[in-house]
C-alpha cells in the first residue's frame, strides 16, 4: 500500500507525463501544453461571451501574474489578440489568431486521446470517485491557502 505522503507526489508525476504529451503534441506550433489548454478555454468560452485574463485566472486557478506572463507570450507569439472592450478600455478582450485556430484542431484530438489514454480500463463509477477525491483535495488545500492568508 502507499504511503499518505505519496499523494502529491503521484498527482506531481501524472501531471507532468500530461504535460510532456500535451508540449509534445503542440511543439510544431511552438506553443506549451498549458498555452494549448488555454487557448482552448478562450475558443469554448469566446463561442458563449467575451474571455478576459480574469476569466483565465478563475477556470485555472492562476494567478494574476502568471495569467499575465501566458497571455503576453501567446501575444507575442501570434496565438491571441487583446481587443479593447468598448464598455471599459481597461479590459481587454481575447481573441484567437489564424495561427491559433491551426493549432486548436491538434490540440482538440490531442486532449481526447490523453483523456481514453487515462480513463483505459477504469470504469465510470471509479471516475466519479476521482473526481470526488481531486475536488475534496483541493477544497483542503485552498481552505489552509486561506489560513495561511490570514
């Protein structure tokens, strides 16, 4: 049986196979896993309302300065476009490139694979057990997060 303290460690090691699929598959368009994931946040998003940075933070659970860093990065590198909201010139609308659209499909197919890939042979209800788990587990954490704050 493992060990309790190996629990982070597991979550650490399957992230970062995830993220080495997910950088390999999108290296053509020079672009990382998490730039890929992001970018298809904006274009789900985009399809119901505007995307900003915000919205990146809260899906992600990011912080604002490593929201900024991916998105300046992504601009510089011709995946997205910042649009000024005509309400608010301080906001500024995400929009995807030609260049992004291009990667979106890879990266679609991609995430789909990786996603069989990881549920091979676990049945639905074991799924539904993970997910309790992952979500009670990041309910501890923010709670301590919170804490700490204080």
């Amino acid at each position: 049986m493992e060990e309790e303290g190996d629990v982070g460690r597991y979550i650490q090691m399957l992230s970062r196979q995830i993220k080495r699929r997910m950088d390999k598959a999108v290296s053509e368009y020079e672009i990382t896993g998490k730039q890929g994931t992001i970018l298809l946040y904006i274009y789900d998003e985009s399809q119901k309302k505007d995307v900003y940075a915000k919205d990146i933070e809260v899906a992600f659970n990011m912080r604002r300065a490593s929201v900024a860093g991916i998105l300046q990065l992504m601009e510089k590198n011709g995946l997205i476009k910042r649009e000024e909201n005509l309400d608010d010139g301080r906001l500024k609308k995400l929009k995807l490139t030609t260049r992004a659209e291009e990667a979106r499909e890879k990266l679609k197919n991609e995430i789909f694979k990786v996603e069989q890939y990881l549920t091979e042979g676990i049945s639905k209800n074991e799924i539904e057990t993970f997910f309790t788990i992952m979500k009670k587990m990041s309910h501890n954490l923010c709670l301590r997060e919170k804490e700490d704050e204080l």
